[in-house]
C-alpha cells in the first residue's frame, strides 16, 4: 500500500511553525476527492458508530455534539484515508521523523448552533502513548471560521507540564454506560490556567478554514475552545492521529478516554514497546 504524494510541498516557514509552536495550518493540503471521501465515511459511521461513540452535549433545543474514535477497522472509507491519503506523510515531515504509526481516528461533530464548547486540554499525557513525536490531522469537512475552530496555546507543547484537565467522562448527557471516568489530578502536576479570561495574553491561534485545509498540533499542546456555532452552522471534523520515532507504549492508571489499553493488550503490545500490529501500523516509512 502506498501513500499518494503530497497535494503540495510543505514550505521550511511551516515545518519551523509546527516545531516552535506546536501547530500549524496548511491550506490546500487535501484534494476534493479526499474530502467527498470522509464525508461518505461519516455519513456510514452515524449510522454504524462504535461502542465507544457518545453525545459529549444535547442540549434542550436537541443540538448535539457527537463524538466516536478507533472507527477505522470497520470504515473502509477511513482506512483508505488512513494508508492511501498524504496524511501520513504530512505527519513524517512535520515530526521529522524516518516512519509514522498510525494511532486512531476521531470524529468531532457539532449540529448547527451548538453552543457545546470544547473544554482546553492536552492530549498525549492522557494517551497509552508516550513521546514528544505526536500529533493529530485536525480536517473540518465543512468551512469554518476562526471563531468557532479548535484554538491553541502556541508552544504549551515544550512546557514540559502536564495539566489537570476536566474529565471528559463527565460529558455524556444521555448516561451511557462504560464510559471511563478518571482522576486527572493522579498525573497531573499543574493546574490548568484560565485561558478564557485572556485569551490575548495565551496568544491564542486559530484560523478560517476550507475543507481541504488542515491544522496539524503536537499532542501536548493545550488546545479548546472550539464550538460555539451560529443557528444556520454545523461542524464536522475528522481527526487522525500519528505517531513518530520516540513514541513508546504507556499503559496509564488514569487518563485515557476511552482507555485502548485492554485493545493493545490483545494485539500483545507492552508497555514500553514500539507501536506496530495491524492495530498501530506503520503507514509511512523514509525507505519505502
Ligand atoms: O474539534 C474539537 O472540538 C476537539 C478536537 C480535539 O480536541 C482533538 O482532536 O484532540
């Protein structure tokens, strides 16, 4: 199987952006095909979502805030994304790193004027992973303006703090059952700071964007505060995760949500392995 090249080569000012910053946005980085593709791909998975899909938010209104991850063995429209789109290799380059791993799709997606705000956090801390080489393919598949897309903390990801964060558990309004609820404040060691109150001074980025573009971040990076839609917008967006050369297994007592340990287990990875099995492939190496 093999990646299609890049829709455009990554200029050197965006590859330094993602290592000073932690998150860059690249326009045009996804031709039509591949948009049409993930759409299809969604429209299937809300028919078919997974055990661990929940509803982060339903308001009194029925405005509702869906939220699934790790569909891909079972959407072959996800899959091939996952190993024929440039995703793999726009994370290769960014990372610098000789191979990625893919991690796990999630989907984030938002009927028009939900006023369902993502809470800020960080993502790697929580993960079964550990490693400074990760990050996330943030793709909305509809446009979106800067207000209401995901905003970040530009180089939270080299503070070398993990936040306490809000429990994401706790966002499951319809009470399904088996949703994983942890003790944050078990592995974090600073307390997350007030973004909201000012944003300026955060240096807080986001960006207008097409279908087609994408924002790539380190997943230590603080990020939040997407949502907030006007009556007549939706927002879907499909996230993949990638993993790079230092990026190790790491069973946690607490965080990830849902925990994919028990999954990793099966697939017989240990804590402190490299990911590979058909469950964290390499799907982009420098010699192939
Ligand atoms: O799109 C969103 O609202 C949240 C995305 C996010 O937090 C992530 O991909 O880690």
């Amino acid at each position: 199987m093999s990646t299609e090249r890049l829709q455009r080569p990554l200029t050197a000012d965006e590859t330094d952006a993602f290592r000073r910053d932690g998150v860059v946005m690249l326009p045009g980085m996804f031709s039509e095909k591949w948009i049409e593709l993930l759409n299809a791909g969604l429209a299937a998975h809300r028919d078919e979502a997974t055990s661990r899909a929940r509803i982060w938010d339903r308001d009194e209104q029925g405005r509702t805030m869906f939220w699934d991850s790790m569909a891909w063995h079972d959407r072959p429209e996800y899959q091939t994304f996952v190993f024929e789109s440039p995703a793999a290799e726009i994370a290769a380059q960014l990372l610098g790193s000789q191979s990625v791993h893919f991690f796990f799709d999630a989907v984030f997606v938002r009927s028009p004027g939900s006023q369902f705000e993502t809470p800020w956090h960080q993502d790697e801390p929580y993960w079964s992973v550990d490693g400074h080489d990760t990050c996330t393919i943030w793709m909305p598949l509809v446009p979106v303006r800067a207000k209401n897309a995901l905003a970040f903390v530009p180089g939270s990801h080299l503070s070398g703090a993990v936040f306490d964060q809000p429990d994401f558990g706790v966002l499951n309004p319809d009470a399904k059952d088996g949703v994983d609820r942890s003790d944050f404040s078990a592995i974090a060691d600073a307390d997350i700071p007030d973004i909201d109150a000012d944003r300026d001074a955060f240096g807080v980025v986001s960006w207008d964007m097409e279908p087609g573009d994408c924002v790539v971040f380190n997943s230590r990076i603080l990020h939040g505060g997407s949502g907030l839609l006007d009556d007549d917008t939706g927002l879907s967006v499909f996230t993949s995760k990638w993993l790079g050369d230092d990026v190790r297994i790491a069973f946690r007592d607490e965080g990830m949500d849902p925990d994919f340990s028990e999954i990793m287990r099966g697939y017989g990875l240990e804590h402190g392995d490299r990911p590979g099995t058909d469950l964290l492939p390499r799907v982009w190496s420098a010699t192939s």
